[in-house]
C-alpha cells in the first residue's frame, strides 16, 4: 500500500456492527508512501498512527471514494 499528504484512508465494515471509517492522511513515515500513516479521521477528528491492514484502501487526493 502507498499514500500520500491528502489521500483518504477507508477501513471497511469487517467485524460485527462497526461501521466502515474514513480518515485523511495528514503524514506518511516513509519517503516511499508506505506505512504507517498518521490519519485525522472525519467523523470525530481523533489523530491515530495505523498500519493499514486488508480491510482498507487508499483513495488519491481528487478522486471519489
């Protein structure tokens, strides 16, 4: 997986009743794009460190989700 500055970070529904989140990438660790991530998510604007796992997808700055 490879991101950058703006991108969105989309973690799908996968156990139970959570819900699917997204968040914008607000740093990348590595000069490369690849984890981990610094994500401000939108729904309550907590900052989280995460390595994506396969339950999530990075949209490019500009596109639709």
């Amino acid at each position: 997986m490879k991101a950058a500055v703006g991108d969105k970070l989309i973690v799908e529904n996968t156990y139970g009743n959570d819900v699917r989140r997204t968040g914008v990438i607000i740093e990348v660790a590595h000069p490369d794009g690849s984890p981990p991530y610094l994500v401000r998510w939108l729904e309550d604007e907590r900052e989280t460190l995460i390595f994506p796992g396969p339950d999530a997808r990075v949209v490019a700055h500009g596109r639709a989700s």
